[in-house]
C-alpha cells in the first residue's frame, strides 16, 4: 500500500503545475466574490484582509476543524502539512521554516510562538490545546518578533476560539470509542443574548497503551486529559465597547512516558502529570466612525510538568507562572494604518527541590512596538513597516546571576496586486531569541544519557535576518501560493560537547542559514463545476535548501538536527448536505532528517487519516444525528516522527474510533 501511495504522490506531484494553470485560466471568472477579502489577525495583530498582508498564512479555517478526526491542535497541524514531530503522550514539536517550538514544551525555549488569541500560555506543546472551542487557526511563516517578540523568530500559530457575539444559539455533542481502549467526549455551546454573549467546548480523552503498525505492544503509552476553553462576553454602549472573560485549560493527571520503544515491550514505568490553564480579562473598544480602535488585555496562567519515577525519590517537577499584559491603540483610515503599544511578560519559573534542570528564576520583558500600513493605487499597492524594542531581564534564585539585554527589531513588506486574484509579496523582518534559563545557569545530569549539561552565563541573544518573497493567487474557490524564504541566525544556540557523551555546554555558534520554498494549492471542483457539493483537493510543499550551522568562521558548516528536508501533505475533503455526507483524508510524507555529520537521524515516513460523518436523522428544528468513523494511520505504518533511529518513539498503528454526534444551531 505505501508503494501505491508514494507512486500516487508522484503523479499527484507531477500534476499539480496542470493544474494550477488551469485553474489560472479561469481565474478571472471564478474570482467574483475573492478570498482576498478573508479577515485575518495575526500578521499585525488586527483585523485585515488577505490582500494586505505582506508574508505567507495558512489558514486552517472552521469547516477544517470540524471536518477532522484532530482533537489537539498538534494532531490538526499536522494534518495540515505543517511540520509536527509527536511523541508519545502529550508531547510534540512544531516546526516552521527549519524553526521549531522546544522539545519539552518551554515557551521560552522556542522558535516558533503557539498563541492562543494573540496571547501566549506559557507552553509550546501543541499537544496541550484543544480544539474543542476553536474557530480558525492561523499560521503565520516567518518571523514575527516585531509582533510578538521572543520566541517567534520561525513563525507563529495562533489559535483562534470561537466568539459568541452576534451569534444564534448552537450546541453540540460528540463521543466516540474504538481501538486501544479509546475514548472520546466532547461538548460545545455558542449564542447571544442581548448584549451578552458565550461559547464554550470541554473535550474529554482517554486512550490506554498502543501497538505499534508492526503489532508489538507499546507499554506504558496510554494517557488521558480533559481540556476546554470559555469565553463570556458583554458590549456595551451601542456595540462599541466589549469585557471579556476567557479561559482555558488542559489537565492530564496521569499519563505513561515510557521512552524510546523497546521491542522487548519493557518500557520506562514513569508516569506524567501535566496541566496549563489561564485566565484573561480583555477589553475592546472603538470610536462610532471607526477610524479609532483600541484594545487592552491581562492574563495570568500555569504551566506544570510533574514526573513520578519508579523511585519516589526521584520524583521532579517545574512550573511557570507566567502573566501578560496587552495594550495597543489603533488608527485606521483611507490611506493609512497605524498601530502601537506595549507588551508585558513575567514568568516564575519553580522547580522541585531535587531538581537541577530547570532554576528558580524570574523572567521579565517590557517592550514597546509600532506597526504602519500604506495603501496606493486604489489599494493595490501596500507597504507595511513595523519596528519593536524590547527591555529583558532575568534573575536565578540560586546562583544569584543577573542578565539585563536590550534588543531592536525592524521589519518591512509590499504587497501588490496587479489583477484582482494575483497579489506578489516581498518581506524582510529582523528577529531575535533570548537565551532560557536552562541555556543561561544549567548544571545536571541527564537521566537518560547520563550527560553532564553546564549552562553559560555569557550566552548572547540569537538574532536573525530573514527574508521572503511569493505570489498568492487567490479567488472564490480556489487558493495557491508559493514562497522562497532564507534566514541568516547569528549567535544560534546550541549544544556543543565538551567531551563526548560526558560534558556538553551551552554555546553560540557563529551563525546558521535555514532557507527553502514553500508552495500549496486548494480548490473547490466541485463548486467550480457548479455542482452542489464540496470536492476539494488541497496539496502543500516545504523543501529546505539550506540547513547549516558552524561553531566558528574557520570550521565547517554542519547539519542543524530535527529537520526534515521535504514535508508534503495532499488532502481531499467531500461534502454534501443534499446526502448528509462528507469526508476528509489526509496524506502527510515527511523525509529523512539528519544529524550534525549527516547520517540519518529520522528515518522518512508517510502516514494517511481517513474521517468519515453521515447524517442519519434530522430533526425539525433539533438538530441533526450523525455517525462518525475515524481512522488514523489506515495503512498501519510503523513510523516515528520524533526520537532517532537508534531511540524511536514509534507512533500507534492503525486506530479505528466510532462515534455518534448531534448538533443543533
């Protein structure tokens, strides 16, 4: 079967250039009502269209959410062509551009940011946000520290919960059971009431120990975890001002971490405990004319990762506590654009007393940043400019060490759009990663490799030039894009071993170089054949050129680890209320990655998800009643996306989950 897909891929591959000629024939008539109109976020940090922005987005929009067998956002992006290597449990690494979130889940540690509404959690682990309440999700490729600040030096993926303003009262109930003693629970409520609005989804999921594709056990693999998220809202004085209180939350209580496979089926008997909630108070307003926009946010959330070892003494634990602020002021008229404001963030980070990995520290950011957009010739010319200063500090309660930084980000793009479906974009943006605290005061012992890991106090901040230029050709029901991107890191933190396999420390390397392409297509055959129902097919490509570090300018370059070359994803989703029918799979190849010398570090994987829904009754005015059929890895492939050849961790094979649902709106 994998034969028969990878020579599917191919041609599949080799049509594509067809097909989007063909589509561009007849894109001037399919482009009536444009898909430029679509509005999006996370670019500038405020309402715009798509013909306004100036680097690449992937949207993952709500039709997809719902249409998907994915419960976290890790599993939806990578059925998505986004880079995802998962683990076992509740763990995953994101990866955009050659960049990628921190293995263990450390916001700080990242290089790409996970946002949830513009706002960070205080954890990078995609496996720990639930798509039960989720609207869109918004990914932004590229560096976007002028927006967001540290971390977001690869790009950004901000999740987007659903908004009950204005909305008709909806609700939904799902739940489903299959194989590996599977189970799934999950809620949904949305409405308005007057001036007060509400939404909410609270997913519940229970999987115990899996076999691998090749039918050996996995022991110690089943986790559970609840999780939700909430927004009440209430507008006031004609609509123009809105309060909100929000918050989320992820609970796994007890969970396996049985590290790398064994085929012997004897596995770490450690177990996890995990949590992140926040809470948030946001407030919005705007002047009657619309030329005036404004917006103030503060939360407060925790991050908590627990180990219990087989030895109660071993047992560790960190936490941060992490708060934020938001506040930003926003002038919109006919030629102009203009945005600015000031972001807060503090984390606590504490650990257990035996614990060594992580510091007692304190981590601050204020910073001030000032976004500008111009619009010429009827709006189809626009340059957008944006500059960020930042003011750091960090404190460890245990060695004393204090580290003051200070760090300067521009950024600058143009869009233009010769023809209403053609936009041609071109970006440069500066970005910048602070050094973590592990990075800054380490000293411990790895319990798995027996390292030894020193810290370094004297580490200086990554920065990056980066840039990119591409096309969009976008219409009512059709989207392409294609990107070249390179990015320049000076001062790449990295691991560099002392002695092998007994001493590493943490230390700047002279500089690295991550570039490559990017290029995906969409398109509705079936609306553009003027048939009734959805028949979308939908193909993305990232293939890296470059991915090199070296330590000093007199040494050779070397591979940077955890990146695949090729990551390529085609999807085919069909739907039909005419039938109460629909459909999505979803193919998804990732290469080989490779260690620093360039032998195999990853070996290449494909894997395919199927999710089936038909409707089996429609009630007047209640709803409707479907069956639901899931099945992941349906060709039972033994693959890991996370791990090395030597230590995998081996993903579960195939998984068969039924499911009822009824949903009401």
């Amino acid at each position: 079967m994998t034969s028969l897909l990878k020579r599917f891929f191919a041609a599949l591959s080799a049509g594509a250039p067809v097909f989007a000629a063909i589509l561009g024939v007849s894109a001037p008539a399919a482009a009536q009502v444009s898909n430029l109109d679509t509005i999006v976020v996370t670019s500038s940090r405020s309402d715009e269209t798509l013909r306004e922005v100036t680097t690449n987005i992937t949207l993952i929009e709500a039709e997809d959410v719902e249409n998907s067998s994915a419960e976290t956002l890790q599993e939806i992006l990578a059925q998505s062509g986004v880079a995802v290597e998962k683990s076992v449990g509740s763990l995953s690494t994101v990866s955009i551009r050659g960049f990628a979130t921190d293995n263990h889940g450390l916001d700080l540690g990242s290089h790409v940011l996970v946002l949830l509404n513009g706002r960070r959690l205080g954890t990078g682990n995609a496996s720990m946000i639930s798509l039960a309440n989720v609207d869109r999700i918004e990914i932004l490729r590229g560096p976007a520290a002028v927006q967001y600040g540290t971390a977001a030096m690869g790009g950004v993926v901000n999740v987007i919960t659903k908004n009950g303003k204005d909305s008709p009262f909806g609700m939904s109930l799902r739940a489903s059971g299959g194989t590996f003693d599977s189970y799934k629970a999950s809620g949904k409520v949305i409405g308005s009431v007057k001036d007060f609005d509400f939404s909410a989804g609270l997913s519940r999921t229970q999987y115990g120990s899996y076999k691998t594709g090749s039918g050996l056990p996995y022991n110690n693999s089943d986790y559970s975890n609840l999780s939700g998220s909430g927004e009440f809202g209430y507008s006031f004085l004609d609509g123009l001002h809105r309060i909100a209180l929000n918050a989320n939350f992820y609970d796994s209580p007890d969970s396996g971490s049985p590290g790398a496979f064994k085929e012997n089926g004897v596995q770490n008997t450690t177990r996890t405990n995990k949590y992140n909630y926040s809470f948030g108070l946001d407030y919005a307003g705007k002047t009657a004319n619309d030329k005036w926009s404004w917006v103030a946010r503060y939360s407060y959330g925790q991050d908590y990762r627990g180990y219990n070892y087989t030895v109660a003494t071993r047992n560790t634990w960190n936490k941060v506590a992490a708060r934020t602020g938001q506040a930003q002021l926003e002038y919109g008229g006919d030629f102009a654009e203009l945005i600015g404001g000031f972001d807060y963030l503090n984390y606590d980070i504490t650990q257990s007393p035996n614990s060594n990995t992580t510091p007692n520290s304190v981590y601050g950011n204020m910073a001030a940043f000032g976004l500008a957009k111009f619009r010429f010739l009827d709006d189809a010319l626009v340059l957008s400019f944006g500059a960020r200063y930042d003011i750091f500090d960090f404190e460890d309660d245990k060695t004393g060490l204090k580290v003051d930084k200070r760090n300067f980000s521009p950024s600058v793009g143009v869009a233009w759009l010769p023809v209403d479906f053609l936009k041609l974009r071109a970006h440069y943006s500066e970005a910048f990663a602070m050094p973590t605290p592990i990075q800054l005061t380490a000293d411990y012992d790895s319990s798995n490799s027996g390292m030894h890991y020193t810290g370094n106090p004297n580490l200086k901040p990554e920065t990056s030039d980066s840039y990119e230029v591409g096309f969009d050709v976008i219409g009512n029901r059709f989207m392409g894009s294609v990107s070249y991107f390179r990015s320049k890191t000076r001062d790449f933190i990295e691991y560099y071993r002392v002695i092998p396999n007994v001493e590493t420390e943490f230390r700047n390397m002279d500089r690295a170089y991550r570039s490559g392409v990017e290029m995906s297509l969409s398109a509705d055959i079936g609306a553009l054949a003027g048939y009734d129902f959805v028949l979308k097919p939908t193909i993305s490509l990232t293939h890296m050129f470059e991915r090199k570090t070296r330590e000093r300018s007199d040494t050779p370059y070397v591979y940077i680890t955890g990146v695949a070359d090729d990551v390529f994803s085609f999807g085919l989703r069909f739907a039909s209320d005419a039938i109460g029918f629909s459909g999505n799979l979803k193919i998804n190849y990732a290469s080989d990655s490779r260690e620093a010398d360039g032998s195999i570090e990853r070996k290449a994987y494909m894997v395919a998800d199927l999710y089936l829904k038909k409707r089996l009754y429609r009630f007047n005015g209640g709803g409707d009643v479907s069956a639901t059929l899931e099945v992941d890895n349906f060709t039972d492939e033994t693959y890991y996306s996370s791990g090395s050849e030597a230590s995998p961790f081996i993903m579960p094979g195939r998984k068969v989950i039924f499911g009822l649902s009824w949903e009401f709106s």
